[in-house]
C-alpha cells in the first residue's frame, strides 16, 4: 500500500486533473467502522475532502464512508450519505444510486449490501454508491417528487446548475459524482403503491457501438423486459440513461419491487445485476450469474390513463402479455356500478401497474411496452 500521507507533510508535485467537486462533512470510516486514513495526494485525484484540504488519490485501495455537499448552494441545506470502495489496482468507475424514489425500499436495501460486497484487494476500478438520492424526501414518504419543488427527479435529468432543487440535483448528480464514469446504474423499487415487473431500461442513440454497450450493461440483469428508449427521448428532460447517453456515457436505470415493501427476490435482483455489470467491466474478476427470464427487448412505451375517477379493478399483472383491444379492467363508483371498461391500446407486455384501486381520471392506470422489431 502507498505511504500515508495526513496533509502536513511537505508539498507534493503539481496536481494535474481536475478534482471532482465533492466535500465531505464528516471522517470518512473504513470497512472496520474506525476513522480512515486519508491516502496520498498523486496526479489522479478524485474527489476533495474538508476539513483536512486532503485529496484521495486514485488507485489507492479502501473502502471509504461519509457524507458529502455538493458544490451548488441551491443544495447547501442537504448532505449525501456516500460509499466508495477502491480497488488495489486502476480500473473502470462504476456509479450505483437508489432512493430518487425514497419508497422503493428494495433498491435502498441492494445498494446498502453492495457495500459490502466488493473486496479491494480483489477489485480493479471503483464502485461509488450514493444509497438515497432524494434526500429531502427521507421520512417523508413523498411518492416519486422532491418535496422541495414538487418535481419527480426522476423525468428531470439532465437538470441546470440556476434551476430549481430537483434540476440543480440532477446537475450535480451528473457534474459531480457521475462526472467520468464507466457506467451509472440508477436503481428503483417499486413506489407504495405501484407493482412492477423486473426490468431495465437503457437509451439508443443511433450510435450502433454506443447503443450496443447499453444494451450489454441492461442485459446484465435477470430482467423479463428490456426497454430501449428510442433516439427521440434525447430532446427532452427524462431519466439518467438519457441524459448520460447526451454525453456518450452509458447509464442504465433498474426496476424490482413493489408497495414499497422489502423483498428478498426484488433485493437479490438489483444486487446481482450490479454485480454482474462490475464482472461485465472487469472491476470483478468472476462469472457472471445465468439469467432465467427471457429479457424481451421492447421500445414503445405506452401509458393508459384512467377514463374516469373510481376504483379500478384490473384484470392483468406488471410482466404479462396483453393483446391489443383485450379488456384490461374496468372503473366502478363507491356502490359498484361500472362506470367504464379499460382495454389495451396495443399488443405487449404490461411494464407497471397501479396497485391502490382509487384513481383520478387522467392518472396513469399502467403502462404497456411493444415488442422490439428484429433491425
């Protein structure tokens, strides 16, 4: 391991790359749980820390702990709990975020037991993970927004550094911590009440080698669909996947869970995932797990509103496959009575449901993917 260095020694060389711009509040804590100590200053920092005015270096190995502010005022009143692990050797950076949904509890928990999951002597690369994203939202249980702006974060990316809380969030997110890296994972659950199937979605670009990395990442998760978000996404605010792909930089977004309940398969299968796209980068040295769902490759993305207010009573579930013009369920008032009939649009697979019955007209109900056609 390099030499120590606390800050007091004499001047080191001429720093030559630019630092990531994330201060942390707090003694970063080793794997052990004591205080860590601080690596050496080299010519490839990654990320500034106070009070000490020491730099971490890139390549030394050690699992590192804390809190974090990002750079831009807007977000003064909020830190960021963070876990980076460092492997012993340089390699590719891979980004793992949860909680831009602070109810979908099943990413939460996979990206607190990743932590522990990656052995720096036996890694290449680094894994930085931020387990909630939406911090103002913690204990407040606000379903998909920010409470400081109302906004969801999650349709808000790429953001602007003089917008509001969640657009300077998403800025920060991509500026700051994602700045650099191999590959962003952003995961989710499953709100509180929302059933979804297991998927994953990535942007094409039009790009044959950029779009073709995406979909090996997306594939890396035992997924029963794949969305492949068409080039058109990419002129407005949308998810990370999009934003990042702007930039010529892979991003992937997950989804496992439900009701905003924990559960061990929706955990295992963002786990598992991530672990497989470290194996797929080489930040791992191992196999990759097997996946037992088919991974359907599907582009559309089709939403179906509620036609009335009223209880819904669905007829299918998150994963099946539906037939264009099938009944999907029906609207009923507070007595029973049918109020109106929901049928599908188009021939594809149910993405998500709504699972609380009381619905306002002009909600969405569900959303249905179409197939991919072979190119």
């Amino acid at each position: 391991m390099a030499t120590v260095r606390t800050g007091n020694e004499s001047p080191q060389p001429p720093l030559t790359q630019t630092l990531y711009n994330i201060r942390y509040c707090y003694t970063m804590k080793s794997a052990s749980g004591m205080p860590a100590a601080l690596p050496a200053i080299t010519s490839r920092p990654i990320m500034k820390i106070t009070p000490q005015k020491t730099s971490c270096a890139y390549g030394e190995e050690g699992v590192f702990r804390g809190t974090f502010r990002f750079d831009n005022q807007v977000l003064a009143d909020y830190t960021w709990p963070l876990c980076e692990i460092r492997g012993t050797q340089p390699g590719p950076r891979l980004c793992v975020s949860a909680g831009v949904h602070v109810n979908e509890v099943s990413s939460i928990e996979a990206s607190i037991r990743l932590q522990r999951l990656f052995e720096p002597e036996k890694m290449r690369g680094s894994v930085s993970i931020i387990p909630v994203i939406n911090q103002p939202a913690v204990h407040k249980y606000s379903e998909y927004v920010c409470p400081v702006d109302g906004k969801n974060i999650n349709h808000t990316f790429p953001g602007r550094t003089d917008g509001t809380f969640s657009e300077v969030l998403c800025d920060a997110v991509l500026n700051e911590w994602v700045k650099g890296a191999d590959c962003y994972i952003d995961m989710h659950g499953g709100d509180l009440k929302e059933k979804v199937s297991w998927f994953t979605i990535f942007q094409r670009t039009g790009d044959g080698e950029f779009d073709a990395a995406a979909r090996n990442i997306a594939m890396c998760f035992n997924s029963e669909i794949v969305l492949a978000l068409g080039p058109e996404y990419m002129k407005k605010p949308g998810r990370p996947p999009t934003a990042c792909a702007l930039r010529k930089q892979v991003a992937i977004m997950t989804e496992a869970g439900s009701n905003g309940l924990l559960s061990e398969d929706d955990i295992s299968f963002h786990v598992e995932g991530v672990l497989n796209v470290a194996r797929l980068l080489g930040i791992i040295d191992s196999q990759p797990t097997s996946a037992t769902n088919g991974r359907s490759l599907c582009d559309s993305y089709i939403w179906v509103e509620c036609p009335s207010d009223g209880d819904f009573h669905t007829e299918v579930e998150s994963g099946s496959i539906v037939r264009q013009g099938q009944r999907l369920g029906s609207m009923r008032d507070i007595f029973g009575e049918v109020l109106d009939e929901v049928f599908a649009p188009a021939t594809g697979f149910v993405l998500w449901r709504i699972t609380h019955p009381s619905i306002r007209k002009g909600d969405a109900l569900l959303t249905i993917v179409e197939e991919a056609h072979a190119e």
